[in-house]
C-alpha cells in the first residue's frame, strides 16, 4: 500500500466542509473589500525566493523543496505566496495606473520541509491578500481588520491580533546595530542558530523560540526606542485606526516576523485556545523594487487555513457538521428510474440539492440512505402513478404525503425548500 507523504493529509470528511466554509466566506468576504483573486504557479525560479524571502531565513536555508526539472532549471515549490504575486505584478506589468491602488486575494498550498507537528505541516494551505501602491496607514489598518474581520466571521471568538513595527531601514539598522553590541558579550549562552543570526539578522534573535527565556531576553534594547519620528507617527496613527474598528489588538515589541522582505508594520492574529499564530503579515515597501519592479509600497498577510480548520472543529467539538440535501427521489424499475434521472436534472438546474437511488437500493433501504443525508422531501416514484401523471412527495420531517401533478413538481419543491 503506498501511504501520503510525511507533513501532508488528505482533506476529507469534516475537514473538506470546513474547507469549502472559509473558501465560500472568503470569497464573499474579498468581494465586500473589493478584492480580486489571483493564482500564481506552484513553482517558480528558486531565485525569486532567494531574493524575496531572503537568504537568512529558516524558510530559505532549510525548508525549501528545490529541484532541477528536465530542463536543467532550478525550481522550488513556493514557501508562501507573497513573492509570487509580486512577480507577477512586475511581470504583467499590474501597476499600469499609478492612481490605482491593486488589491489581491489567493488561496493555495503551499510546501515547507519543516519538523511536522500540531498544526504544522509540510503541504500547508494559506489564504491570503496583498495590497500595493499605498503607504497609507489607513490601508494597513484596512488589511488587518478584513483578516481580523473574516476570522470572526467564520465563527472563532477567541484570538487577538499582535502587533508591532519594523519601522524603516534607518531605525532598522540603529536597531540592528544597538542589538548587536547587546548580545556581543552574552554570544556563547545563544542556541547555534541564533549565533549565526547575530552576523545574518539579529532581529530574528528576539523571537527565537529556544532562547526566549533566557535572563538576557529580560533587558534587551526595544525597538520603539530606535524608531525614526515617521515610524512612530505611522504605527500611531495605525493604532488609533483599529482602535477606531475595534480590533483587538496588544503591541508586542518581540514580534519581527520570520521572512526577512517585512518592514513597518508586521503582525500575527494569534488564537488564544492554542497560542498558536492563525496568520501573519506586514508591509514589505522595498520588495517590488528588490525585485526589479518600480517603487511600490506593499502590505499583506497570510492565513493558514489548515489551522483556521483545527480551530474550528474544536470550536465545535463533536458537534456532527450538518450535511442536508433537499430531495431524495427514490426509484426501483427502469420508468421510474428515467423520471428520477431528468427530473433530478431540472431539480439541480434550480439549485435544489437532490440525490437519487444510483446504486440500485430497494426501497426500504432508499428509505434509510434517504434519512441519512437528512433529505428534506422524499419524492416517491411509482409506475402507477406516473402512469397517471401523479408523483406522490413527502415532507420527510412532518412525514406529511401528497399527490401532486408531475408538471408542478418542480415548482412545489423549489417554493417549499
Ligand atoms: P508565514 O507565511 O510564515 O507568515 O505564515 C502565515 C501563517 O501560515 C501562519 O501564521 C500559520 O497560520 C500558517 N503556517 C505557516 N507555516 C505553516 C505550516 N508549516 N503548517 C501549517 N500552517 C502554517
């Protein structure tokens, strides 16, 4: 027997339904935030995540699948989606309208050879927005409620978004810097990757989750004090916009974020059952043009919906998700069986959920699969009646029968659904 790949699961059952939920959610979410969807490959040049999510970061240096195709080409199944669609700005050339501001929505696997745990796979699925051509704080504001926004509405109470600011490449390097000089004598008492993330990035350092409780933690330098007077006045006005939304919001000076493109503001929506991050994003304003694209300020997060779907189904514990079809058409000799196969046609054809007897059932058992799905009408075909025109329809809850005429089977059952 061949078994899936460790790190991946196939979605079924519960999960596919949940799955389907917060697509369908999604979709009408991005719509009221007037956001398009857009699909990037799977694989692209494994250059553009080198140069993207950065040659310092854990994603880049251990968890990419790389491989060279048939054609000698360098490929990497993509970590995360941000530098996709950013490609893709750049090569379509989306920026035509310099007034406009581009708003996106994906949703899609994505591949990380990571350590598989709770919540913690190697086929992940992210659902996600980024935004370019604006540097207002109002937009940040924007991108952070609609994801805080969503996570509500499909039903999970118990999180909060975690907040803090990068600020820009001057206050950066006077960070980067200040902690540098910090950490230089206590550099032995660091786990080995942070040692290397001292000459790499020492902003990783602050959230290593090995050294995090180390005394040293305790009187680290914070960034808000290095932060350049537009940075401040930024993430202020930041903060009072979702204020403003009522998003719940807690600054967390700790939070940098693993992928090295973010600066500005950066955050997680971090469920509070788990502690676990539910999603995070940022603004990345240099990386369109590190990429060779023009200068365009940029904002975006991630969700992983693989976690949305563990939250929810603790959310509803063993509470059966409700799966219901309108109408079951139950049928045993061939006549009967034509009638149920083009009246379940038209039934569909007027979004009714309908389901008929395919796997040659008697008629107790039609009785039984028919209760199963929680079939709303049973519509019970017999020649005899057909002969007469006649199709007897019971209301499966009140076990309520009539006998209606064929042709105004459809229009019963679309006005009693
Ligand atoms: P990131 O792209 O690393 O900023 O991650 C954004 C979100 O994706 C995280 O907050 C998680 O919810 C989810 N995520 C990241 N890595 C994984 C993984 N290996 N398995 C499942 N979900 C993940």
């Amino acid at each position: 027997m061949i078994i899936k790949p460790k790190g991946t699961y196939d979605l079924l059952n519960d999960d596919a339904l949940l799955y389907k939920y917060i697509e369908g959610n999604a979709d009408r979410f991005m719509q009221s935030y007037n956001y398009e969807f857009i699909r990037t490959p799977i694989f692209e040049d494994s250059q553009l995540f080198h140069r993207s999510v950065g040659e310092t970061s854990d994603i880049v240096t251990k968890e990419t699948y790389d491989f060279l195709d048939r054609g000698n080409r360098q490929i990497t199944l993509r970590p995360e989606c941000t530098a996709g669609v950013v490609r893709s700005v750049i090569e379509n050339k989306l920026y035509g309208n310099r007034n406009d501001v581009l708003k996106y929505y994906y949703l899609g696997t994505m591949y990380r050879y990571e350590r598989p745990q709770m919540g913690r796979f190697r086929e992940l699925t992210q659902l996600g927005v980024e935004v370019f051509n604006s540097f207002d704080p109002m937009i940040d504001a924007e991108v952070i409620s609609l994801g805080y926004n969503l996570i509500k509405e499909l039903g999970i109470e118990e999180f909060y978004v975690k907040l803090n600011t990068l600020g820009d490449k001057e206050s950066r390097e006077n960070y980067t810097k200040a902690l540098k000089e910090y950490f230089a004598p206590h550099l032995k008492e660091l786990c080995p990757d942070c040692q290397k993330r001292y000459n790499t990035n020492p902003l990783r350092i602050l959230d290593c989750k090995v050294d995090h409780d180390l005394d040293i933690f305790k009187n680290v330098p914070k960034m808000s004090s290095y932060l350049s007077s537009d940075s401040k006045e930024r993430f202020k006005k930041l903060q009072e916009y979702l204020v403003m939304l009522d998003i719940d919001y807690e600054v967390d000076e700790s939070l940098v974020r693993g992928l090295d493109y973010y600066d500005y503001n950066v955050w997680e929506y971090v469920s509070e059952n788990k502690n676990i991050a539910l999603g995070g994003g940022g603004r990345y304003n240099s990386l369109v043009s590190s990429l060779d694209g023009p200068s365009l300020p940029a904002v975006g997060f991630a969700l992983g919906v693989d976690r949305l779907i563990m939250e929810l189904k603790d959310i509803l514990a063993n509470k059966k998700i409700e799966k219901e079809i309108d109408v079951y058409i139950m049928s045993v000799n061939e006549e009967e069986k034509r009638f149920a196969l083009t009246i379940s046609q038209d039934l569909r054809l007027n979004n009714v959920v309908c389901e008929i007897n395919s796997a040659d059932l008697s008629l107790k058992s039609q009785f039984k699969v028919a209760d199963r799905l929680k079939a709303h009408f049973l519509v019970i075909l017999n020649s005899d009646d057909l002969n007469k025109g006649l199709i007897t329809v019971k209301d499966n809850a009140t076990k309520e029968e009539v006998k209606i005429d064929e042709k105004e089977l459809i229009d019963y059952l679309v006005s009693n659904i």
